[in-house]
C-alpha cells in the first residue's frame, strides 16, 4: 500500500500565510497603539487634574479623555474596526495639542506637544496595524482561492482595493 499524496488544501494549510516577522510587527504596532492610548488618557487627567489645570484645584477638562477610554476594549479584542475609527478620532485631540501648544507657556506648552507626539504615535501605530491585517487576510483568502482552485489567480490583486469579504476575514485573522 502506499500513502496518499496530499491534497492542494492540505499543502495550503501547511504552509504558513504571513511570516513570523508580520506577526511580530502586528503585535508591535497593537502594543504601541495600545500604550499610546493609555498614555493619551494618562497625560490628558494629569494635566488637567494636578500638572497645569485650566483653573486650581482642576477642571472638568478632565472629561476629555473619556472618548478615549471606548476604543480600548476594542484595542484589546484585536476589532479591526476599533481601530479605523480611532485612527480618525485621535486627530481631535493632535488638534487641541497643537492650538495648546501655541497659545500657551511654560508646563502646559509641554504637555501639549507631548500630547501631539502621543496622538502622532498612535495614529501611526493603528494605521499600520489595519495595513497589515489587510494585507494579512488578502494573502489568506488567496491561500484558501489557491487551495480550492489550484492554477486559478486570485480575484483580489494587491492592486486593489479590499473587498467586504477581505474586511470580514481580516476582523477575524488576528496575527
């Protein structure tokens, strides 16, 4: 008797779709927009609680970071989704940076552009973290095209753009 020769599938499966240093980097990139958040949320009660309040005794300006304590549940559940908004979101508070950093002195002009180089770090860590799970569930649901219909070239070309199932697969593939 011999064995049976392996299937398309079965060499798919063996094969892994995204190398180990694309999994490092996701990881990265989610631990950098993840301690660029908790740091934004940090910096933003300190400043207007203790360090340089708008008024003594401190303000209600300390609200501010309560936006960004929502997208850290999603940060942590690795929800793709939680990261494109937050993307968007975080160029509110690189705004405030900015105006506070030109308008006023001393620890509050510090404070300000810490907060800009925070809301910089952050959107560029969940932008590249969206770019490399997309780029992660476009190589596997070509693998898995391969494997069904070996010969036949995938419908999703790394010149296009995602489609609704590649976002779909892409929620679901956490590197």
């Amino acid at each position: 008797m011999h064995a049976p020769s392996p299937s398309a599938s079965d060499a798919a499966a063996a094969q892994p779709v995204a190398s180990a240093d694309a999994v490092r980097l996701a990881r990265r990139t989610r631990a950098l927009a993840v301690g660029c958040l908790l740091a934004l949320i940090a910096l933003g009660l300190a400043w207007e609680l203790w360090l340089a309040p708008l008024r003594p005794g401190g303000s209600w300006w300390a609200l501010k970071v309560l936006p960004l304590t929502l997208p850290l549940s999603g940060l942590l559940r690795h929800r793709m989704v939680t990261y494109r908004w937050l993307s968007l979101l975080v160029w509110l508070y690189f705004t405030e940076g900015v105006v506070r950093a030109t308008t006023e002195a001393g620890l509050s002009a510090a404070l300000a552009w810490t907060q800009v180089v925070l809301c910089l770090g952050l959107f560029t860590a969940s932008a590249l973290h969206v770019r490399l799970r997309l780029r992660y569930a476009r190589l596997r649901t070509a693998a898995a095209s391969e494997a069904t219909a070996p010969g036949v070239p995938p419908t999703n070309g790394p010149s296009r753009p995602p489609t609704p199932a590649t976002r779909a697969t892409a929620d679901r593939c956490v590197p």
